[in-house]
C-alpha cells in the first residue's frame, strides 16, 4: 500500500522479495505474506540484487545533481552493513555474473559498466571499466540503468537507446530499440 518509493527489487534464495525503499532510505524484505522487515538503515539506495549466500549489493547515487562520489553497498545475511566501493559517478543499475563470481555495476553518468571481483567474505576487488556501451549522440552519458545477465552470460542493460546487449568480452551485440524511447529496466 504504501512503498516509500520503492526503486529496486529482487528476489532473494530464501523467496523473499528485498525492496530498496528510496523514501525512507531502508533497504526491507518481504515474505509470502507481504509483511516487511528492515535490512538496513541509511542507505538512500537505487538498486539491489542479492546473491545465492544471501548478500545483497545495494547502489547508491548521489542526491539530485551532486558530484559526491557513489556508493555501493554490501549487506550480509546477519545484517551488517559497509560500503564496499566508492568513485563511481552515478552507481545504477547492479546484477552478478551467471557463477555470481563478478558484481556489474552500472555507471549512469558515463558509458561504462564496471566489473568487480566478489571476494570470498563479499567485499570487491579488482574493479575496472569493462562493458562500453554505446550513447545518444545528444548525450555524453549512456544513462545505464537496470541490468540483467543470462545463462550464457550475456549482459542485457537498460539504456538511452533501448536495451544494449553485451557478451562476456565486453561488446555490445546488439541494440533493442523502444518505441517509448529510454528505459529504466
């Protein structure tokens, strides 16, 4: 009934549904019954994906049109909560790797899709520029957003201009144009 702005969801292995609240700056669960447990507090989150262990990656953009740096956000199943990255313009859209060993993280502000090691105890390494996506000629952003990866590990991201599709080297295949213009997921 009321979402507190919800902005991203997944499902997590336990079958609740984790909601990014935007409003309240909560990250909560659901169970089958629709009743809501708090996560996390204090994260003015985006977006959210939650790997097979239980953790959950958290995106948060800066407010409004400020330059602070972006965070992203690891909650572990036993609720606690730190920043695992900081740096990225405007942190979008995240989903894992098909072996969930790689977190992609979106760069809304720019063209690229940043690739992460998960290390064992959930924090990131090795980050790097790794997907290039193609944007507007009127833009200088691609406006990355929501993302998901298939069996194969092809990487489907919400752009601009339609849905971009990578494969695992980090091209863009192909571009799905919509007719409604940019998507979000």
């Amino acid at each position: 009934e009321n979402t507190n702005r919800a902005n991203g969801q997944a499902f997590g292995p336990d079958r609740r549904l984790y909601v990014v609240a935007t409003g309240t700056q909560q990250v909560l669960a659901f169970d089958a019954e629709g009743r809501s447990s708090i996560l996390a507090d204090g994260i003015a989150g985006n977006d959210v994906v939650v790997a097979h262990n239980g953790n959950i990656y958290v995106t948060n953009p800066p407010a409004g049109n400020s330059n602070e740096p972006s965070k992203v956000w690891l909650i572990k199943p036993d609720g606690s909560k730190r920043v695992v990255d900081t740096g990225l313009r405007y942190a979008n859209g995240v989903t894992l790797s098909t072996d969930q060993s790689l977190l992609y993280v979106a760069d809304y502000r720019s063209h690229w899709i940043y690739s992460y090691q998960i290390r064992p105890d959930g924090s990131l390494g090795n980050k790097q520029r790794y997907f290039w996506l193609h944007e507007p000629d009127n833009l200088d952003q691609s406006s990355a957003d929501g993302m998901k990866v298939d069996r194969e590990g092809r990487l489907y991201v919400a752009t601009a201009l339609g849905v971009q599709i990578c494969d695992q080297a980090g091209r863009v295949n192909a571009i799905l144009p919509t007719p409604n213009g940019r998507i979000t997921n």
